[in-house]
C-alpha cells in the first residue's frame, strides 16, 4: 500500500507540473503572442528541473553528513568495552554455581528490577544512572545471574538510533560488559531516502554481542 501511495504522488505531481508548464504556455500566448508561449513554457520546466537538481545534490550532502556523523560516533562510542571478562566472572562466581547458571529462553525472560539497579556498583554515581545516561527498570534476564539492561536514544536529524546494552551482575552488583550499536537508516520500505540504508554503521548485528552473551552462561557442552 505505501508503495502504491508513493507511486500514485509521484504521477500526481507530474502531471501537476504538465499541467502548469501548458497553463503557463497558453497565459504567454494569449497575452504575448509566440514568445510569449515560449517563454511560459520555459519558466515553469526550468523550475521543475532546478528543483530535482537541488533535491539530489541535498541529499548526496545530507548523505555524506550522516556518514560522516555515524562514522565518528562508531569510532568513539561504539563497540564492547568488557569490564570484567568471562573467564575472571567464572572464577568469581566458582565451579559449582556456574553449573546452575544456564541462559534463560523465549519471551518470558523480560523481568522488572529496582530503579536503584546500579546503586553500589563502583561505575555510576547515583542509582539508575550509568556514564551520565539514565536506564528504566525493564530488563531481560540471562540467566539466574546476569541481567541485560537495554537504552534506545534516537538522533532523528541523523536517522540513528543508539542502542546501549548494559549486561549486569545482579548479585555482586557488577557491570560485566557493555555494549554501544549505532543504527542509521529509515527502515522498510525504505523508498523515502531509502539511500540512508546503505549508510556504513556499526549496528547491532554487527556487533553480535549475543555471542559474548553466552559466554556469561553455563551450556550443554560444560563451557
């Protein structure tokens, strides 16, 4: 439908632009004769052609400026920075409640938590708030230890949405790993500036924080 809704503007505004370029022709001629027609015909074409010159060189610029914005911001912010490493948290936590730490599965792992969830925790200064961002008390549980704290902040004149996952030990009151996505585009169908797609980020599924994710767990294998 969204496609068809787009279609059917494009064809109305072209046939809108038909229409005043041969109503502009006709008021020339009738008021000044040939050139007069000729000078109506030019004057509205001129104005539709400057105009989708104007729109494709803003939008390589906004394009180039997005890039730019996303690049630096991957580069600075973006990644895993690991706080206490898989290997130290199992030696922390000791061979025999690893064993009870398998991940959790399906929908019924989301949990509600504290406000003061980080209070104690040697990275923030007072609770709910980590590097100066504010985290509401959803959270998705891992398994019976880790919790994983999730922030969205969406930059709308960027198209980026900034994901924080902060994962959490909920019983030393540690913060284990966090992970920084940036997101650019304009989603599906992606028609409208659907160019904003192709923009090289450092998304979720890039970062594939997941599979350090199960390294905080006990699997089938024993690992």
């Amino acid at each position: 439908m969204i496609l068809v809704a787009i279609i059917f503007a494009l064809v109305a505004v072209l046939l809108v632009w038909i229409f005043t370029i041969w109503l502009f022709a006709y008021i020339g001629k009738k008021t000044f004769g040939h050139i007069g027609r000729n000078i109506g015909m030019a004057v509205p074409f001129l104005a539709g052609v400057l105009y989708v010159v104007y729109l494709i060189f803003s939008n390589i610029n906004e394009y180039r400026m997005v890039q730019s914005y996303v690049s630096q911001q991957c580069k600075e912010y973006g990644g895993i920075k690991i706080y206490i490493s898989p290997e130290e948290w199992r030696k922390q936590v000791g061979e025999e409640e690893w064993k009870t730490l398998k991940p959790w599965s399906g929908n019924g792992n989301r949990i509600e938590v504290e406000d003061k969830v980080f209070e104690g925790t040697p990275y923030h200064k007072s609770g709910g708030i980590f590097e100066g961002k504010e985290y509401g008390t959803s959270a998705y549980r891992i398994n019976n230890r880790v919790d994983l704290y999730v922030r969205y902040e969406y930059h709308t004149a960027n198209y980026t949405l900034k994901i924080d996952n902060i994962y959490f030990d909920n019983k030393n009151n540690n913060i284990l790993f966090k992970a920084t996505s940036f997101n650019t585009g304009v989603g599906l169908p992606g028609i409208y500036k659907g160019w904003m797609n192709d923009i090289k980020d450092c998304g979720w599924r890039d970062l594939k924080d997941d599979e350090l994710e199960k390294q905080y767990s006990f699997n089938e294998n024993g690992e």
